[in-house]
C-alpha cells in the first residue's frame, strides 16, 4: 500500500469502530473509520479509498476526497502556523504539514503552492518549491492558446506559474497591471515557448482582435461599477488607469478608442469618460 494515493482495497473485517480492507496483492491490512464506512458495505467487496497516515503514524483509510494527491501540484490553504513549518487543508480529517525555514512568512488562510511528497518515514508531507518539479513545454504549444496558470512565486521580473497543471512560464511584470494573489488560478495565454522549454505568458490572448475585446470588457466593467463615469482620459497616469481598470495605459487606449468608435462612451472635457446609455 502507498500512502498518498488511491486503492481498490476489499472488505474483510467489520468491526464496532470501522472496517478492515485488504490489499489483496501484499495482503496488507487498513482500518477504514467507522464515519467513513459507507452505508451498505458489504463484506467482500471492494471499495475504492485515500491512504494516509494518522497522529500517532499509523495508515488509515478514508472515504474523503483530498484536494491532491502525491506527487501533484496544488493551491492549499495554511490552517496554522507552528515553529517548524505550517498546517493545510488537504481535505480531509487529518491537516498535511508543510516543513519550512520560515514558517511565520505566512499566515492563516493564505494559499501556498504545493508538491505532495512522502518524508523519510512515509509520511504524507507538502513541500513548497514546485519549479523543480514541472515540465519543460514541447514546442508544439502554438501561442495565443488559452491556458489555466497559477501563480505560484513572485520576483523582481514577475510571476512564476504552473501552466495546465504541468508546465513552467513566466508571466512578466509588463504583462501584469495588478497584484495576481498567489495560489489562485486563472485563465492566460501562451505568448511564446522558448527553446528552453519555458512559457512566456501574458493575461491577453493578442493585441488583435480577441485582445481587444478583453480590453473592452475591462474598461466596460470598470465605467458600470463607477456608476458610468470615470474621471479618465487619454492623457490619464499610467499608474491611476492601471490602479482603476486593470489595463495598461496602451491597452485603455485601445479598448476607448474603439468604445468611441462602436458609440458606447464619450468623452466630456474636463469630466473624463461616460457610458451612452
């Protein structure tokens, strides 16, 4: 039996406090909780359960669905904070300890990106540090694909990110025009692959016409949560057309250049923008 992952284990013992299952290939023997049994189990049959261990170390079964399993990737939420390292929510009964050299960097109810690993006493253990662990692309990644990426990992040039769960790229700070909270997943797009492997990536499909009308959207969205109005025009601060539409000073020049044109806004000197209604 390996803990962190999934078995087919039959039913062999019923007992006051849970089941017994076998694997039968070892014939190797797990304690599947009472809370966990399902209603109806049957002796002999099979039933299909995650592998762990519990406080005193022992492997236990549950019929609970982890958030991950070993050897995946995955955004999980720090319950606490200890002197060696923090707590996550699997998903299940029992919290996965993440061991760290800081573990006071982070605090209850940040996301932190994850590998789900064994320790030297096969121990179920998250280790941070996933770049490691993803793959090089395969050049046949076309760009302007859609992909899901999840940031894991800031720096002085931009974010780190997991892309479609495997792969590594960057999403560069000229690609970003607001703070990405790290550990949550998003849709973006593949700018380039390099020959390295690694993915450039950008938050827009193109500055063709896809991009353009994401550009749209998000200056559109911005005007209707102001009210319709936006003190901004096209000689407005980089920083406060970022800070308010999520677009860099060329993409809102773009996307109010062509909500002029399609008669959805005007500009009124002095006051900014308004939405025609």
């Amino acid at each position: 039996m390996k803990i962190g992952t999934y078995q087919r284990l039959k039913a062999i013992k019923f007992l006051d406090f849970g089941v017994y299952l076998l694997e039968e290939l070892t014939q190797e023997e797990v304690l599947l909780p009472k809370r966990y049994v399902p209603e109806g189990l049957e002796m002999g049959a099979m039933l299909e359960v995650f592998l762990y261990t519990d406080s005193e170390d022992r492997p236990v079964a549950t019929t609970l669905k982890p958030k991950a399993i070993l050897g995946e990737v995955a955004a999980l939420e720090v319950v606490s904070v200890s002197e060696r390292g923090c707590y996550l929510d699997l998903g299940i009964a029992k919290d996965i300890f993440m061991p760290c050299k800081n573990p006071y960097s982070f605090h209850e109810g940040q996301k932190v990106v994850v590998r789900l690993d064994l320790d030297k006493e096969k121990r179920l253990i998250a280790r941070i540090g996933v770049k490691n662990y993803l793959q090089n692309a395969p050049v046949t990644l076309r760009p302007f694909t859609e992909v899901e990426i999840l940031p894991f990992e800031w720096s002085t040039l931009g974010y780190g990110c997991m892309v479609n769960g495997r792969y590594f790229g960057m999403l560069f700070n000229n690609e970003t025009f607001e703070k990405l909270p790290l550990g949550e997943a998003r849709k973006g797009y593949i700018k380039a692959v390099r020959p390295d492997g690694k993915i450039d990536l950008s938050l827009r499909k193109s500055q063709g016409a896809g991009g353009l009308k994401e550009e749209l959207e998000k200056l559109m969205k911005a005007l209707q949560s102001a009210g319709g109005k936006l003190e901004l025009h096209y000689d407005s601060d980089p920083d406060e057309i970022s800070k308010i539409t999520g677009l860099s000073k060329k993409g809102f020049k773009r996307a109010l250049g062509e909500a002029i044109r399609s008669q959805k806004v005007e500009l009124v000197a002095g006051k900014g923008i308004e939405q025609i209604r």
